[in-house]
C-alpha cells in the first residue's frame, strides 16, 4: 500500500502515465488493496474512472467549502470533499488560493448537467480520500467569497482570460519554455474566433492539422481549430504554408474575416470565419523567450512557476525536454567511440569496440558503430603497449581511461572527436581477430561486391552500411508511429505461406509432406488484407517480406520488404493523401531536400507519350516530341503500320560524349528489342551539316519540317525514332534515362537536378494484351476495379478499360503502387472467369468473402528497399539490406540454396531432375575451415 509521504516523492518521469493496471469499483467495494496511479491533473478522462489516484498541484479555485480546482502544469481537474468527511470540507473552507497541496482519492463521473466543456477533465472529479497541504498560498480577500458575490464585485480586468490558459494538450506540445511563452502571447485562441470577432486582429499560436492547395492551413489549438487563408497578394505566406510540415508549432497574425458564401463548415464551431494571414511564423524551441505581452497585466492561470526544491516536488519552470537516447544503457561502455568531445575533458570513460588502426604500439583508434576515438598507452604501462604490439586489425577490445585534450597542432579535424584523446588505464582483449581477414574496413580500395557479399558480417562494419541499416531503422519506425498514433492504423501480421495466386508473378512453391501439395510463398498479402477489410479491420498495415520467383534483375530481390497499407471506404483520393502525409511525416530530418504535398499528378498515357515510361525521371526535361506529320512527308516503308508514329529526343549540349561506340550500342539495341522501329542518331556540329546529314534520310520538305519543330542549336544530339508506336516509345524512352546517366558519368551534369522528384501516375490501363492472340493479363493484379468510366466498355473492348491503379514515382523509380480494389462478387467474378479466363476456384474463398458484405476499400504497397536506396543515394537496393542476394539470388555467404539429402526429399515426396552438387557448393564446401 502506498502510504501519504509517497506522494510527495518527485513525480515519475512522465507525470500524465498510468503506471499500474486500472482497479476498478469491485475491488474497493470488496476491501482489497489498490495500487494507487500518481497523474497528472490535465491527464484524467472518463477511461480513469474507478481509478484511484495521486494528484499534486496547486489550488486554483475554491468555492462553498466542498470543490476545489487543483492545477499543475499539464493542466487542471475538480476535486471534492466527500460528504461523509467534515474535516477535508473544513480543511478546504480555509485553503488560501495558490496553495500546494497533494490528494489522493477515487476518480468518479460528473453528475449530469455539471460536466464542464470548456476544461478536458471536465467530465470527472476526484473524491478526496486523504488530503495534505505542502505549502500554503498567501491568504486573500477573496477566498471567502461566494462566487456569485465575486462576480459582481471583482473588476473584471482582474479575471483570468482564456486565451492564456495553457490546456494539458497544449503542455504536451510544448518542447521549451520558449514554445510555452508563444502560447502564453496569444490574444485569442482558435476556439475562440466566431462571427462577433469578424474584423479584429488576432494573435493565434497552434500545431499544423491539415493544409490544402499551398493555400489554405488549418491550425488547432487545445481549444478547437481555425482556418487560416494566405492573401492572393501574399504569395510569400503561400510559399511558407506549401513549406511547413504537419503537426509544426507556428504563431499567426492575421484579420479575422467572413468565409465567402457557400463555404461555412458547419461541422466547426468557427467554420463561419476564417483569419487571413499577415505573418506566420514557426516557433523555434531553442529559440530565447520572448517578454509577455503589456496585456493583459494579471497572472496566467497556467503560468509555469518555480517551486523549491526542498518539498521534493517536481520544478514547474520547465517542461521537461527531449532527452537523447542513451545508447550505452544496459551495456559495458560508458560512452560510445562517437560521442566523445572537449566537453568530456578530465572524464574517465570505458569504451568497447574493434581496432581500426594501430601505430607505434602506442596509438590506437577504436571503432565502434557510432564512430571512432584515438586511444594512447602512457609510456609507463609496459603491459599495455605489450598488448598492443602485434594485435590484429579489427580484435574486438575493451578500455578505461581519461579524456585528454590532443597536444596542440595535432588534432585531426576530419574526425568528430578529433580534438581528444583517451589515455588508457585498463586494456583488455576480448576477441581476437584472424591476421589476414579477407578484407579490411577501409573507404580506399575496396573489395568487389561479392567478395563484401560473401562476408557480410564483415562488410556490415563499413560506417556506410552502419547509416544505411540505421536510416532504415529509424524511417520504418517513424512510418509506424505514424500509421499508429496518428492515424489509429492496426498493424497486422499474415501468413506467409500460402496458396498460388493465379494471374500475378511467377511465386516460390514449398513442398509439404502431403503429396502433390505445395504451399506458396506469398508474393504479397493482398488477398489477406482484402479479408482483413472484409473482417472489419478497416485501417491495416503492415510492414511486410515478400517473395517473388522473377529471376535476374538488378533493382529486385527474390525477397523484399513493402510497406502495405490498405483502409476501407476510402478511395484513390484518400489514399494519395494519406501517402503523401506519411512521406512527410517519416522524412529524415537531416536530408537538405524535403517533400512537400501535393504530390504533381500525370497519366498512364501522358507518361509514356511524353517520357517513353510509365515511371518518368522529371529531374531533367528532354520530353519526347511527337514529329509523326514531319516524318510522312516522305515516302518510307514504315508508315504502312496502323500504328506508325515518330517521336524524337533533343540532348541539349550532348553531341560531344556520343562516340561512335555509344552509336553502335544503341542501334544494336534497337535491331535486337526493337526490330519494328528504326533509330536514327545525329550530332548538330552546325544547323547546315546537320541538314545535309538528315537529308541522305529524308527529302528536303521533311528536313526542313523537323528543323522547325525541333529548333536545333549546336552541339546538340537529335535522337528520332520512328515506326511501331508502342516500341518507338519505350525505346526512346530507354535511351532519353540511359545517354544522361552515360553523360553524368563522363562529368557531364547540368541536366538532372539533385531533388527528391515524387509524382503519381494514374489511369493505367486495366489489361495488356496477353502472350497468346485473344488474351489478357493484369496491368497490375486481377483485383484492381476499372475506372468508373469505361466500365461499360469492360467486356467488348477491355483493352480500353482504364483502371482505378496508382503508381508513386521517385526519381524515375517506382517505389509504390496500389489500386482501388473490386469488392462486387459479381464484377470480380466477371474479370476472371470471362476477361482472364482464371478457374474461379482457385480463388472461391475470396468470392465467398465478397458475398459476405464487402466495403469499398483501397491500398497501397511502398517499396522499402528501394525507397530508402534513394535515400541513402545507394546505386543498389543490396546496399540497403542486410543480407541479400546476388543477381541471381544466390546467398555467397551460406552458398544458398544448396542441394537436399535423398531422405529430405523422400520425407517430402519430390524427385529432382539431375542431384549432382552445383560446382559452387563443392567449392564453397571445400574452403569451409577452422581459423
């Protein structure tokens, strides 16, 4: 049992947690023992009810002997004197106001009718069951009057204006006294403004809710929201609200104004205004506190004070700051090998890590994961330098010693603690490392990727590798605290063996103990999220491994990572947002380029017909232009297809590095994966060779027709590709990516620009045509729902069916799609059995669900290799993985896969084709030793 003296200990380091399972009546009523929870008195809401509490603070009211109004700085909360106990009413009568007092008693409802709106406690009270004054306030006039009597009596200046009243919410916001003072200088609060305030000036500070159309900014405080509206003329506040993130504290000045008509919200209390902003600003927590405002002159009633420390009460000054995590807890080491500073000068630290460098027998660099920090055996410890001498390279050690400022001229101001050093007192080896490892942690001359990739663990020490796991770490967590405590996101795990699903990519097959039967792995869980919909489970994620069987590509891995996300009755539009906030959310803070939404926006058919690809790279312009009428003029064989087309590619400045090897290379491609298209490439050394050049091709009327749509200057390279439209597209848009990435290599770079470009592709079409005449495959999968508007066409033309499917683009990769999914059992029935021509039994378990009530419902998959190889502006997503696999999706390390024993296949009933080793695995199995 927690005794009374308990609650004048220092608060828990969160004072608004609940730090034991609630109790509730039942166990009071039967006389059992409770565990007492110590809060905070802004944090107590109706789930606490029945739970006994501890509450320290100050007292802000009194009224007719019973209540009284405790307040500490997260906020404030009625307690009352039970019937039943005269001595706490009498203790009460005479409280002085601003009195430190300290409670403990049971959290019940408010009676009907007595419930305060305007205080985020105010449907609770705390009836006092022991009660203790620390320090009393000074006594005042007013502490014995009725409030009635007070009302008429008291000037009105006197009273305590709300707008200075901080609530809990708002507390929890604030990261330092700095952000404290801006709310303490508002003139009004967002609950505040409504059409009586129409034409005052307003000081508002709040956290960023939504914005829309780099415009409009809603701002919420703990009182309610507020529209805010950049002025047509002040395109310097538009630009700052199309800058600023969610959930970013600002202070606004502004008019308060009428919404134009036909634009009230009446679903908010100050939907009929809106503040047309004339200065915004975002609150800088390290910033110093600003003086309060002339007006008004009385107290805050939730202005920060200082108590003394010797009440062991917790110091109200501040609100307690972020605090760093603490990397050594719960290890050996007092400090990493990165953290070290002049700051620590005189401390003696212990440092764990691995030798990067040794010299002399004297000097030593220790790295660990987080850095690097130079060790130095004083001369007279014989031991120590004995242990030096001759250790390996990367030998894991333990040290003590003493941070020492580096003799002057010898600091090395390419290391963070390049201005220090440790002095040993104690050197210990842990681990001692082989004499010649296969490769050793050094940026110059490294080995090739699968030397690093068949030791791993090795190559998992380089500080890249270190940054890019990291980054990942921290971006994953960032998106689950998101989806999680943002948006109310349920994170679900599925299964990952199951069945084939028909019409998707090629899957791994598990063999099982019952004959003939298989399991697959999932290539992803799209039809387990659908369920999920189904079930009710309306807002799921999941950070998900796939597998896909696709063979050799250089940006895929037989096993990945996505983010899956799927939300009922939501569409295209909620999803794209949802992203869009997500990606904001979760962006590094320490990358220069930021991303701001909306997202820019283009077709399935404005893509491929501007950039050749369904995934554009818009860093650089080079659009594809369309010379079909040019090109006719003359008489060529090729313009006798139906879908004969000419487009062409203009390099500005490029005709320098277009040698004739790169020439031959690209008219190789096109003869050997284009054959129905011809390429023809020019350099523009002058306006008239260039001319005369074209004119061995084409009569004079076409040249001069290209001249004038083209607008050739020197030194340009003119790409024109004509025939099939669909090859002419997807080759011209293969060569526009690969000459500029040839030409960045060469030095060559001012024609990508170095931001984080994200666009969304829309309307792909719902089918391509299939291998066979007369059949179809799924642009993306066979649960994608057509677009509303071609429905009707769905079964006489569905190659013209556009469907509901969304990419996210970035930087020419696609790192997301997803799809409004079809949850009519007929129209799903439809797609298979007549468009695909798919056994509807395969899938009778998905059908069944839809006839089970299904809800609208979307999604979306975020590739996170890729996604975060772009951030980390790796060429290979292997470098953001810990262990992946070769091109061929071989495992070096292990040699996986390997061949099975004869009783393993037997045990699984399967028979292979040819059982000799692959020459690989004798290899590798040869060289397996003991150091």
């Amino acid at each position: 049992m927690v005794t009374i003296s308990d609650m004048f200990a220092p608060p828990l380091p969160h004072p608004g947690r609940l730090y034991s399972a609630p109790n509730r009546f039942p166990g009071r009523e039967s006389g059992q023992s409770n565990v007492v929870n110590r809060v905070s008195c802004g944090d107590l809401r109706e789930c606490h009810i029945g739970l006994e509490v501890e509450l320290c603070g100050r007292v802000q009211y009194q009224r007719v002997g019973r209540f009284l109004t405790l307040r500490d700085q997260y906020g404030m909360t009625q307690v009352i004197a039970p019937d039943d106990r005269p001595d706490i009413g009498r203790r009460l009568a005479n409280m002085p106001l601003d009195s430190f007092v300290a409670v403990r008693g049971w959290v019940y409802p408010r009676p009907p009718g007595q419930h305060n709106v305007r205080m985020p406690t105010g449907s609770v009270e705390v009836i006092i069951k022991e009660f203790r004054m620390v320090r009393p306030g000074k006594k005042s006039a007013f502490d014995n009057v009725s409030k009635s009597k007070f009302k008429k009596n008291a000037d009105a200046s006197k009273s305590l204006p709300t707008h200075n009243r901080l609530t809990s919410e708002e507390f929890a916001k604030c990261e330092s006294p700095s952000v404290t003072s801006r709310f303490a200088r508002r003139t009004h609060t967002c609950g505040d403004l409504n059409e009586n305030t129409i034409g005052q000036d307003v000081h508002l500070c709040g956290w960023v809710e939504l914005k829309r159309l780099g415009r409009f900014l809603t701002l919420r405080d703990g009182y309610g929201v507020a529209q805010l509206v950049a002025p047509n003329n002040r395109p310097d506040i538009s630009q700052q609200i199309s800058s600023i993130r969610l959930d970013t504290i600002v202070t606004v000045k502004g008019l308060v104004c009428a919404r134009p008509p036909g634009q009230k919200n009446v679903r908010m209390p100050t939907g009929a205004i809106e503040v047309s902003v004339t200065e915004l600003e975002v609150v800088d927590p390290n910033e110093k506190i600003e003086p309060a405002l002339p007006e008004p002159t009385t107290n805050i009633s939730m202005q920060i004070r200082s108590f003394s420390t010797s009440s062991n009460i917790f110091s109200e000054e501040t609100k307690p700051t972020k605090v760093a995590p603490d990397t050594s807890k719960f290890t050996h080491r007092t400090h990493t090998c990165g953290e070290l500073r002049d700051c620590h000068i005189g401390l003696k630290v212990r440092l764990c890590g691995w030798i990067e460098y040794q010299r002399m027998a004297k000097f030593v660099t220790l790295r660990d994961a987080y850095g690097s920090t130079q060790l130095v055996a004083p001369v007279e410890r014989k031991d120590i330098v004995q242990l030096l001498d001759g250790i390996p390279f990367e030998s894991v050690v333990t040290v003590s010693g003493i941070v020492c400022g580096r003799p002057p001229a010898q600091e090395n101001v390419n290391m963070p603690t390049g201005s220090i050093e440790v002095v040993l007192n104690d050197f210990m080896i842990i681990s001692t490392a082989k004499k010649q490892l296969p490769f050793t942690i050094r940026d110059f001359n490294k080995a090739k990727e699968p030397l690093r990739l068949k030791y791993r663990y090795l190559d998992l020490r380089f500080p890249e590798m270190q940054h890019n796991l990291r980054l990942r770490s921290k971006v994953l967590m960032s998106m689950r605290e998101y989806l999680c405590n943002h948006c109310d996101f349920v994170e679900v795990e599925t299964p990952t063996l199951f069945r084939r699903t028909p019409g998707g990519a090629q899957e791994f097959v598990v063999p099982t103990r019952l004959p003939s039967h298989f399991y697959s792995l999932v290539q992803s869980p799209q039809q387990f999220k659908q369920l999920l919909m189904i079930g009710a489970i309306d807002r799921y994620f999941q950070v998900a491994r796939c597998y896909r069987d696709e063979g050799a590509q250089s940006d895929r891995q037989p096993e990945f990572t996505q983010l899956d996300i799927e939300l009922s009755f939501s569409d295209r539009e909620g999803i794209i947002s949802l992203v869009e906030s997500l990606l904001e959310h979760c962006w590094p803070e320490e990358n220069e380029n930021k991303v701001c939404a909306p997202f820019p926006r283009m077709t399935y058919a404005e893509a491929m017909d501007q950039y050749g690809t369904d995934k554009p790279d818009t860093r650089f312009e080079m659009k594809l232009k369309d010379v079909t009428d040019a090109v006719k003029l003359s008489d060529l064989p090729e313009m006798v297809m139906p879908d004969f087309t000419a487009r062409v590619v203009v390099v500005p400045k490029g005709s320098v590095q277009l040698t004739p090897t790169v020439e031959n290379k690209y008219e190789d491609l096109t003869k050997k994966q284009f054959p129905s298209t011809r390429l023809i490439l020019s350099k523009v050394t002058s306006i008239e060779h260039w001319e005369e050049n074209l004119q061995k091709e084409f009569s004079s009327d076409v040249v001069t027709a290209l001249k004038e749509k083209l607008n050739p200057e020197p030194f340009d390279v003119i790409m024109l590709a004509f025939g099939s439209k669909e090859q002419v597209l997807k080759l011209l848009g293969r060569l526009r990516l690969d000459y500029v990435n040839y030409l960045e290599s060469k030095g060559v770079n001012h024609h990508r620009t170095s931001h984080y470009n994200f666009l969304w592709v829309l309307d792909f079409p719902l089918f391509f045509p299939g291998e066979k005449p007369g059949t179809y495959e799924t642009a993306h999968h066979p649960f994608t729902h057509p677009h509303p508007d071609d429905v009707h066409i769905l079964q006489e033309d569905p190659l013209q069916v556009r469907s509901l499917h969304y990419d996210l683009v970035l930087n020419g990769c696609e790192v997301g799609g997803g799809s409004v999914r079809i949850h009519d059992p007929v129209l799903q029935l439809q797609v298979l059995k007549d468009i695909l021509q798919i056994d509807p039994s395969s899938l009778q378990h998905l059908l069944d669900a839809l006839h089970s009530g299904c809800p609208p419902h979307a999604g979306i998959a975020l590739g996170i290799d890729r996604l975060i190889a772009l951030l980390c502006h790796s060429n290979s997503i292997r470098d953001v993985i810990a262990f992946p696999k070769t091109l061929e999706g071989r495992d070096l390390m292990s040699g996986a896969p390997i061949p099975i024993s004869e009783e393993e296949k037997a045990l699984y009933h399967i028979q292979t084709v040819d059982s000799a080793p692959m020459e690989q695995d004798t290899h590798n199995v040869s060289e397996v030793s003991t150091p």
